[in-house]
C-alpha cells in the first residue's frame, strides 16, 4: 500500500538554539526543589530571575513560567516604586508574565527579546493553514493552571491529551505492560533513594538486574517511550529523586489548537517589545542596572532576567554563590519535535491521542495525535535524550529529518494495517 507524503512539516532545533540551549529542566543528582527556589530568590533589589527552571514546585512547565513571571515581578515591585524604568530580559511565557505584571503595578517596561519572534521556547508554526507547536504545547495540570485560565478569559478552547493511557506499539507487536513497568521502576526508585539520591542511569540497572529478559525489553521500551521524555536528561547525571518526584504530564494535560503562541501574544498586548535585542552582559550597581549587546547599551533601575538556565553561563552577570551553586544542580535536557500533516490519516488512531512507538533503534518514542483538534490530519514525534542527539544531527538538514521522521510513520502504519 502506497501512504502519502506530509503535505507540510516543521523541525525543532533547540538543541543547537543558541537562545534556549535545550528543552526544559530537571534535577541533577543532588539537585531539589529547594535549589529552584533558591534561583527565584532576588539576585538583589536590582536583579531577579525567571523561567520553568526557577519554579519549585511546577518545574518544566509553561505555567511554572507564567507563575515565575509574576513572582518575580512582585519582588521588583516590593523593592521600587511607581514610574521607574525595569527591562525584562526574554520575551518568552515568563518574560511577558513579568513585564505585564510590572506595567500594571506602573511600571515603564521595556522587553529585549534575542530573538525576532515572542514566546521563547513556546513556537507555535504555520502547517500550510493550520497551527501547532514546535516547542512547549501542554498547559499540564489543567483544572489548576493559571495560565490556562488566562487562555480562557482570552476565548482560547483545549483539547485533551490523555498520557496515562498510551497506545503501545512497536516494530514486534503491540506491547503490554510499559505503564506498569514504569509504576514498579518508580517503587524501586523510591526505595533506593531513601537515604540518599542517585543517578537514575544506577536505578535503573538495579531494578533491571531483578528481571527476566521480556520484562527488561518491556523496561527498556517503557523508559525510552515514558521516562527519557520527561526530562531528555542524561540518566547518568540525572537525579532520580527528581525524575521521579517533580511533576510530569499525566495531570489534566490539554493543549490550544490555536497554538500557545496565542497565549505569548495575549500577554505581550500593549507591552513595548524590542526584538533582535540579545542581551550580552548584565551588571548592577549601586545606582540601577547596565545592559549591553551588539544593538548597544541602555541603563534601567531594575532588571528580570527571564532566559533559559542554560543560557545564564554565557551572559556576563554575576551571581552569588548561593546561586551559582543551584544553578549548577539543574541541567536542560533534549528534546526535539517534528510536526507532519498530511492529506489523510492513516496510522493507528490512540483513543487518549498518546502513542508510544519502539523500533529497537533510536527514534520517535512519543507520539501526538493532534487530527481530532485541529481538523486537519496532523503528527507530532517527540524524540529525547540519546534519541534526539542522533535522529536531529546538525548535519541533517530539515528536510531530511522530516524525511525520516515520515519513513518512520509509514513503517509504524505498515506494521499495524488493521488498527484502525
């Protein structure tokens, strides 16, 4: 049977983004909430940051961001007064969040974005007619996500994505018991961090080493399609205390068909954003805060500092030590998306819109079936960690990752003609 070919694509690079640096967020070992909170904190009366990284208890996520956002800009508010002039470093979630809150507490706020577009690593792209996100795409937690009211109040409707409930398939047959080997890893995990954290790449090998051989392909399929994405950390550095214990998907997640692009544009209404500003260098004093890059300099009394953890050590800015030390107990993992529409569906259809697919290879382990939202027939294959490195090589153009990425589906539809 012959399948048709995309009808339109996009590819993520956030890997090699030098504005982003990765995905999102997750713990090192010996890495805690506590360190997140610690970021948060005013660098002083004059700095503060802001982003999915610096939430303690909604890490990794688009509403962690917002709520990060008005965090920080209640701090400057606490410390300034009226009419005084505060730049915001970042025109993504957390950015805008700040800079609208500022300007409602009357402030003059001016936004200095690096790149020529708002949202950061929310991208919301064009499918010939249709949109859907490149990056960051579910508003997790639902029925208590801020932001998600925010899209509400804006007229914005949601469609669920049920993760608890994948369809699991691979090249050798529909799989049984991947959520479940998941639930006894977790169990494991718990009981061998007890008294101290460990690296999860350690976790897994001793939960694994209990197992017979179809249990641990069950393990190896679950972890890549269920775990890896969760954080697209490397397991040998990542802590298991925190992969296993800060929020995930699988609560209430619901993404806008419209795009989260949508949301960054609400915020950014009637706010002053400059574009193309790339901010190299950060430095308080006594009297206010400097700012330079290649588009000049510029003086404001105070400054949010809303960019990705991962691009903070390139930034000439000083942080104390307290700081430094967190910071240095947070790692950004990868991750990458490709999004394919086509003129019609033909690949088995996940009643919850969650499929997980396993080749024995690298490749795309987590599947969204967006078609039913939007209207139009679309795919989005995440791939994380190990996978993300080898299947978005930079030297792989776009067109042929999306080229293989489509091979992909095609052999995923040729394995299961009768799922419908």
């Amino acid at each position: 049977m012959r399948h048709p070919q995309p009808v339109a694509w996009a590819v993520s690079r956030w890997s090699t983004d030098p504005w982003s640096r990765g995905a999102w967020t997750g713990l090192l070992v010996g890495g805690t909430g506590a360190d997140r909170a610690r970021l948060a904190e005013p660098v002083s009366d004059r700095l503060v940051l802001a982003g999915e990284g610096v939430h303690p208890t909604r890490p990794a996520m688009v509403h962690g961001a917002y709520e990060s956002g008005l965090t920080a800009a209640g701090h400057l508010v606490a410390a300034g007064r009226p009419g005084e002039r505060i730049v915001v470093v970042g025109a993504g979630v957390a950015g805008l969040a700040a800079a609208r809150e500022l300007h409602r507490q009357g402030r003059r706020v001016r936004v200095l974005e690096a790149r020529g577009r708002l949202g950061g690593r929310v991208r919301s792209v064009d499918l010939g007619g249709v949109t859907a996100d490149l990056g960051a795409t579910w508003l997790q937690q639902y029925p208590d996500n801020s932001l998600a009211a925010l899209a509400r109040e804006c007229g914005l409707p949601a469609v669920a994505t049920d993760f608890t409930d994948p369809l699991t398939l691979s090249a050798h047959g529909p799989v049984a018991g991947a959520p479940a080997a998941l639930d006894a890893l977790a169990r494991t995990a718990h009981a061998l961090t007890a008294a101290a954290d460990r690296p999860v790449a350690e976790v897994i090998a001793a939960h694994a080493a209990g197992l017979d051989a179809a249990s641990r392909r069950i393990l190896a399929y679950a972890v890549a399609a269920g775990l890896t994405p969760e954080s697209g950390l490397d397991f040998g550095l990542a802590s298991t205390r925190g992969a296993f214990g800060e929020p995930g998907v699988g609560e209430g997640d619901r993404w806008l068909p419209g795009g989260l692009g949508t949301v960054a544009a609400c915020l950014a209404d009637g706010l002053q954003v400059a574009l193309d500003r790339p901010v190299a260098q950060v430095r308080p004093d006594a009297g206010g805060v400097s700012l330079a890059g290649s588009w000049g300099a510029l003086r404001a009394d105070r400054v949010v500092l809303a960019v990705p953890l991962a691009v903070l050590p390139e930034l000439a800015v000083d942080l104390p030590d307290g700081h430094r030390a967190a910071l240095a107990r947070i790692g950004t993992g990868r991750a990458e998306k490709v999004l394919l529409r086509y003129p019609e569906r033909f690949w088995p259809v996940a009643p919850g819109g969650c499929l997980w697919w396993g080749e024995g290879v690298d490749t795309w382990c987590e599947w969204a079936d967006l078609t039913d939202g939007l209207g139009q027939p679309v795919l989005a294959l995440l791939a994380a960690g190990d996978a993300a490195a080898s299947l978005h090589s930079p030297a792989r153009t776009d067109a042929e990752i999306a080229a293989r990425a489509h091979a992909t589906v095609v052999r995923m539809a040729e394995s299961f003609p009768n799922i419908p």
